[in-house]
C-alpha cells in the first residue's frame, strides 16, 4: 500500500514505530533510512489535517449561515404609509 493511500491513523502509528527505532540502536544509515521515511509520513499527515480543517470550516459555515438569515429575516418590515390621496390604492412594493 502506498504511504498516500494509508489511513491518517496507519501514518500516525507507523510515525511512533519510526521514532521508536530511532531512539533505540539503529545504525547510521538505517537511521538515515528511517527519517526520510518519517519525514514523508509527516508531511502527509499534515497535508491531510489541512485538509480536514478546511472541511470543518466548511461545514461550520454552512451551518452558521442559515442564522444569520433567519435573525434578518425575523425583523419586521417598515410599516407602509398612505398617499396623500386616499382614492389611490397603496400596494406594499
């Protein structure tokens, strides 16, 4: 399976086991190895948080949106008031 293919939280799992054998005694060129790995992984994760928080902000607005019509179109309309000649019928728009 491709690094890009992986679930958010197979990247985070396979990141810890990453800075675990780092830790522990890796040889210099696995070292090596294992950080480029690592800095792969980390820089997808980060581009999926990005792109999960963009979703939540979308999703937040479309919800909030819907209130501020609904405070607008709670107010009352100005009153309508007649013409100076009353024979004439007023229409409200």
């Amino acid at each position: 399976m491709k690094q890009e293919e992986q679930k958010f939280e197979q990247i985070i799992s396979k990141l810890e086991t990453i800075v675990t054998d780092l830790e522990g005694s890796v040889g210099l060129e696995e070292s090596l190895k294992k950080f480029e790995e690592g800095m792969a992984l980390a820089k997808i994760a980060e581009e999926r948080l990005k792109k999960i928080e963009n979703d939540f902000q979308k999703i937040q607005h479309t919800f909030s949106a819907p209130e501020k019509l609904k405070e607008t179109s709670l107010e009352s309309p100005a009153p309508v008031t007649p013409t100076a000649n009353e024979d004439e019928t007023v229409l409200p728009f």
